[in-house]
C-alpha cells in the first residue's frame, strides 16, 4: 500500500497538531504556512483535561509539564465590588477527576512544543513562505494553487488556516466570520515585575457590565497573562494602535469597576508593558458534517469553528479534532473522502456545542441589570457545581 500524502493549509497551533496526527496515522505530510517564519504572539491559553490528554497520549505530558502551569483553583469575582462570588478547585482535584491537569500555557510555548513534536515525529516536510490560492479536486486527488502559480498535489488537502481561512472559502464559500463586537486588550507580564498583591497562581474570572476580565499564570507561574473583554467598535487601524492608547481606552473602560480589578490592570503600565487589542470574531454553531468536510479536503480548529474565548476551548477543539484526523486518517481500508467524513461526523456536533455554549456564557459573563443579579445569586449557592463543566473535560464521547 502506498504512503497518502496529506497537505496541511496553516503553521498555527491547529496546523501543527493537524501534521502530527496525520504523520502518526502513517501519512507524509507537508504543511504550507504564509508567514516567512513560524511565530505565536504573546497571549495565554487554558487547556482544560480533556485537552491536556489528547497531548499526554501524543507522549507531550514531559514537555507540557516544563512550560505549563497548573492554577489550584479557578475563582470569579466582581469586578464591581471584588468579592469572590464562586470557586472550584482544579490542580490535583481536577487531575483525580478527569484524569488530567487543567494548565494554563502561553500560546507560543504551546505552538514551540507542538512544532517540535512535529519535527520530532518525522515524515513532515514545513514549507514557509507560502500563500496559498486555492485548490482544486480533480482524479481522485487534490491540487493546491500556490502563489506565484505554484501547484502542489496530494491525497488529502486539511484547512487549518484560521479565522479568514481560504480552504473555507473555496470549500463552503465567501461568507465572512461576524464581528462580535467584542474587544479583547492582552497583556504578558512577568509575576516579578509586579507587587506581591498582585502576582497569582489561579485562574480568576472577573464579571462585570458588558465586561470580563481573565487573569492566570503562564510559563510555569513566572508569568501572568491578562485579557479585558469590553464590548464596543473596534478601531479602524488595529495595526498602528499603540500601547499607551490601548491603556488609556481601557482604563476609561474599566469606570466603575473595584479597586482591585484596576489595580492589576493598572499593574501592567506600571512594571513597564503595554496591552494588544483584539476584535474578536466567530461564526455561527457548526449546522452539519458537511461544513466540516467534503471529498478530498476537511476542516479543523478556526478555519471550521471560530468561536468566542468564553469557554476557554478555541485551541483546545483544534487539538481535539486533530485527534479524532489521526484515528480518521489510520482507517487505512475506506477511501479518503469517507474517512474524513467520518472525522466530521464525530467532530461537528461537540463543536457546535462548545461554540454555542461560549457564546451564551459571553451574555452571561457581560450581564446587566436583573440578570446580572441572577447570576451572581446562582454563583453563590451552586458555586462549583455551577463551574465545573463534566460534558466537556471528560472528553467527546466516540
């Protein structure tokens, strides 16, 4: 039998956990990234258990384990008065009941880890440097139209190439992602910068009116990721919005809020760094298998399932469908075309869900009036019961 040839469209996290599930089902791999260099920016990423075992059982748990860090509990306040209105434990807790850790990562160690498991694994050619066109299905394979008029031809062509992916778009059609109207200020710092009050081990949500903010360890607890989510227009020209702009909107945003939200967003300014801001962008609930895949050429991560940061899972489904490729692409005796059907099939209706979910909590978490109130009561009472989320960290069900 011979060796399929799999093309993988992006270097992104999805892109790279997408090769090294197809080279460890027994394909050759050559993954095509746009950038001239592969590069994550400095934002955090929480990886929840049912994450965390997809890359223990691609044998990362060492690799994870030196670059991670595992928050104790997760806790949510206001951000209006600062009390802490709920809490759940995670480190050994979560570990006993899941099976694994939930960790929190920066997204380029996470990205580096992957690369070079990538590399380790072999039977994966990186091309950088490669804008990618579009595609064509033709004689039982598939071509890629490569700029400047490149063509590159395989077995199975997978789009991982995020938000604004072009494999979607040849594959579904134009239509755009939504602007959710949602912006996201990002801040990296390192824990010693700041004061002691300051620094922290856990991952602490803090909801407030048409706001959140999220603060959590990275880098093995040496440093602190921040995000701010306010709702309002994005700025016409993201590219040249300056840090000191970026503190100033967000400081107007955060009016109202507790002294201590403030203090640790005023914090970042203080020990000499600045914030990034994001437009954050979806698109609807996944509506069947189809828009998942289609012959020769599947879906994963952004490119088939943007979804909004409010479950703490966009990169987490990517390397949940990156798992459910590999066990796809190794049913070596059915043809390519129903073998990435029935990837879809299995992914599609657990990634509708998590999309669906993230944005519900994104109305719960920005709340006003009566309903906020609603939420803060039931926070109290259920507390943990209320945050643990056991559909979700116990993994799909196959």
């Amino acid at each position: 039998m011979t060796t399929e040839q799999v093309l993988v469209a992006g270097g992104g996290i999805g892109g790279l956990a997408a090769a090294l599930a197809a080279a460890r089902a027994g394909c050759e791999v050559r993954l095509y990234e746009r950038a001239a260099a592969f590069s994550e920016v400095g934002a955090g990423v929480q990886l929840g258990p049912n994450v965390v075992r997809v890359l223990h059982g691609w044998g990362l748990a060492d690799a994870l384990r030196a670059v991670a860090a595992v928050p104790d509990r997760l806790q949510v306040r206001s951000a209006l008065h600062g009390g802490v209105l709920a809490e759940l434990p995670l480190g050994a807790r979560a570990e006993q009941r899941y099976g694994a850790p939930y960790v929190t990562i920066h997204r380029a160690d996470l990205h580096s880890l992957l690369l070079q498991a990538v590399q380790a694994q072999g039977g994966v050619v990186l091309h950088l440097g490669q804008t990618l066109r579009g595609y064509a299905e033709q004689g039982g394979s598939v071509q890629l139209h490569m700029a400047p008029g490149k063509a590159v031809e395989g077995d199975a062509l997978i789009g991982a190439d995020g938000l604004w992916s072009t494999v979607r778009q040849v594959l579904l059609g134009p239509e755009r992602p939504r602007v959710s109207g949602h912006l996201a200020y990002r801040a990296l710092v390192p824990q010693d910068a700041l004061p002691p009050a300051l620094r922290t081990g856990c991952v602490t949500a803090w909801l407030g009116p048409r706001l959140h903010a999220v603060q959590y360890p990275v880098r093995g607890g040496t440093h602190q990721n921040l995000v701010v989510i306010v709702q309002g227009p994005a700025p016409r020209d993201l590219e040249h919005w300056d840090h000191s702009a970026n503190a100033a909107d967000l400081e107007h945003a955060l009016a109202g809020t507790c002294t201590a939200l403030q203090q640790a967003v005023r914090g970042v300014a203080e020990a000499g760094y600045g914030w990034r801001l994001w437009p954050l962008c979806d698109r609807p609930p996944v509506a069947g298998a189809e828009e998942m895949a289609r012959g020769l050429v599947a879906l994963l991560g952004d490119a088939a399932h943007p979804m909004r940061p409010y479950l703490a899972q966009g990169a987490g489904m990517a390397i949940e469908d990156a798992a459910e490729l590999e066990r796809a692409l190794a049913q070596r005796a059915i043809d390519m075309p129903l073998r990435l059907r029935r990837y879809a099939l299995n992914r599609w209706q657990r990634n509708a869900r998590v999309q669906a979910r993230s944005e519900r909590n994104g109305r719960i978490f920005h709340a006003t009036g009566p309903v906020r109130w609603g939420r803060d009561l039931s926070l109290r009472w259920l507390g943990a019961r209320l945050l643990d989320v056991p559909w979700l960290y116990r993994g799909p069900q196959l």
